[in-house]
C-alpha cells in the first residue's frame, strides 16, 4: 500500500488517490454477498455541480499527516517545512494532560479469499481465487475484469477492466455517474452517509471518489469508482480493513508536547507543516530567546543558518494520521498548533509510552554497497 503524503488543504483532490486505498469494513460474506460495518461522522448534503470538473461537497478538511517522512524512506514528505523551525510554547499555552482516542486498522474476521470472491460478485469479475505471497487473484487475462485483493493491513483490493474502454458508447453525465458508483459502494457496505463525494471527469471515464470521514475530516482514505463509456465500470480501489476507534491513550499538555518536539529523537515526529508555509516570519516575530546565537566575530566571518523562530500561540487537540513500517496506519492523538506567524502545524501528542522508536539500517542509495 502507498502511503498518503501530508494533509492537503480544503478542496484538494490528488489523482493519485485514484491508485490509493479506502476505508472501514468487516464482512460479512454469504449468498446475498458481502456487508461492511462503518464507523465514521455523517457527510454533508451532496450536491452535483455539471462541469468538466466536478467537486461534490468539498469543504471537509483532512486530517493532516503526522510525520514528514513515509514508510521505508528517510526523506521528507511533501509537508516538510522548506527551512528548519525552533518551536517555543508561548507563556499562556495550556498544559492540561487528558485522555483521547485513536483509530487503528483491523482485519478481524476478514478472509482474503471470502473478500475476493464478495467483491468480484459485485464488480463483476468471473474466475476462481488464486492465491499468492501478495494475496488473492480472480481473473488472469488482462482482456477480461481482474481482481486483486492484497494480504497488507489495509487488504487494499484494486479492479480493472480496461477491455470496457474500446467502447464508443459515450460518457454517463457526472450526475448519474454518481448515482450508479453509489450503488456499487453500497452494494458493498460503504453508505452515503458515511462519506464525502467528489467527482471527477476525464476524456475516457468519469472518476467517483467516496472519502472517508472521521470526526467530520477527510480521513486520507478513499474508494474510488472509474465509470467508463456506457456506465461500464472500468477501476474501482478501495480496502477491506476496518477503522477500529481505540480508546484511552494518555495525551501530554500542549507546552509539554512542544518542548518534546525539540528533543532528540522526538524531532523526527515533527511539527509537520498543514497550512501557511507561504508566510515567512519576520525578525519581529522570532523571540531572542528562541534561536542560538554565536559569540564569535573579527575577521572569521559566521555561517549563517536561515532558521523560523515559532512561538506556540494556541493548540487545539484533533487526530494526525501516523503510517507505520509495515504500511498499517494509526490515527493518534495530535495538537493542531498554530504559530506566531499564523501557520499551522500538527504534532503528536500521545504519551511516549505509547510510541517506540525502532532501530533499523539507514537505506543506502541504489547501486551503493552498505
């Protein structure tokens, strides 16, 4: 599965969503076929504006990325700030330590061939299960629907039926799109009510995206139904996995999880950037106290080091979405601070005795011996 980079603004749609997963199930497989459990907030009214491009409810935010890094890789996500940052919690900032929940994937009573042949009834794919290390196959000529449901945490499974695109039969309208994609989601499990819709529509299909909602944000997470020439369907993605709300985790006080951020090893957690990265402070806005300062001078001239001073100004507890090595996502506990100079920023803000740094070999470079 690939890793979501960090929160994007309100409205922001990544086509690359389209290969991405999607959210919340336990099945329930039988002969009338298959039936996922949800837990998520309500979505807004839906309401289908025609265009080219179609945005259907878009005003959710998502829940921001909580590290600059992805799974498997030590570079900087797409959210890592441009220059460094010393962050410093402002007198007044609060320091309350509480207790808030979490969100976890759980495969708990999914069976990967079960999952694979309930999906293929709805979406249309013909063929027995075939298995491998990757997971679970139904149909193995690339002429015909295939299915692929992969054994990972999410159990992400992805459709295609390239076939359909030959047709001259021409586009559904974005509206009636909309309409047979929510169907097919609620044929299997995924209702109205649980998501927010967009729609986009490209020259050889119209794309229908279901995000997920948790605490009335954008989880990350989404199904996604190409509709092709005739209403035929041509990819759908999503995943099996289940959204379970885990209660309890012990959340340190604001002031407290800023001066954390500053320590070693807490430092690769963040802050992560989400919005207001265009704004640089000025030399007015950084404390004196914030930044070190060098005591040298004369004739050898000191290495100047662009640095953003941030002072702490106010913190509001939410979720940040945290990907673990193996591909498995947790959604934690995390402040939504905001800086000095009005931007935004997310950080963990869990007790550490629930977060473990685990020790593993830097990657080195293609073609370059360890």
């Amino acid at each position: 599965m690939t890793p979501q980079p960090a929160a994007a603004p309100r409205a922001a749609r990544r086509r690359w969503l389209v290969a991405a997963v999607a959210v919340l199930a336990v099945v329930v497989a039988g002969a009338a076929g298959i039936a996922w459990g949800r837990a998520s907030a309500p979505g807004p009214a839906v309401v289908v504006v025609p265009g080219a491009v179609v945005e259907v409810a878009p005003e959710a935010e998502v829940v921001p990325l909580g590290q600059p890094w992805l799974p498997g890789s030590v570079q900087a996500g797409p959210g890592a700030p441009a220059l460094p940052a010393v962050f410093t919690p402002a007198p007044d900032l609060p320091d309350v330590p509480s207790v808030a929940s979490g969100y976890r994937f759980t495969r708990a009573g999914l069976d990967g061939p079960d999952v694979a042949r309930a999906l293929a009834l709805h979406l249309g794919v013909a063929g027995d299960v075939a298995t491998s290390n990757a997971g679970w196959t139904i149909g193995s000529d690339v002429r015909l629907p295939t299915l692929t449901v992969l054994d990972d945490p999410a159990m992400t499974w992805t459709m295609a039926d390239r076939s359909s695109l030959e047709s001259t039969a021409p586009l559904l309208a974005p509206e009636r799109a909309r309409d047979l994609a929510e169907a097919l989601l609620a044929s299997i499990g995924v209702g109205p009510d649980s998501v927010e819709w967009a729609v986009d529509r490209y020259d050889d299909r119209v794309d229908v995206v279901a995000w997920h909602l948790v605490d009335a944000e954008r989880s990350g997470l989404s199904w996604t139904i190409g509709v092709g020439p005739g209403g035929a369907i041509v990819q759908a993605t999503g995943f099996a996995a289940g959204l379970q709300e885990v209660p309890g985790y012990p959340v340190v006080g604001a002031a407290t999880a800023v001066r954390r951020a500053a320590l070693p090893t807490w430092q690769v957690l963040g802050p992560v950037p989400v919005t207001g990265l265009e704004a640089t402070p000025t030399p007015t806005q950084t404390p004196a106290s914030s930044l070190p300062r060098s005591a040298g001078g004369g004739e050898r001239p000191s290495l100047q080091v662009p640095m953003a001073g941030i002072v702490v100004t106010e913190a509001n507890l939410g979720l940040g979405r945290f990907w673990q090595p193996d591909g498995a996502l947790l959604m934690l506990p995390a402040y939504r601070i905001t800086g000095d100079d009005g931007s935004v920023w997310t950080l963990i803000a869990v007790s550490g005795d629930y977060v473990d740094f685990v020790d593993q070999d830097y990657p080195q470079p293609a073609g370059q011996a360890p």
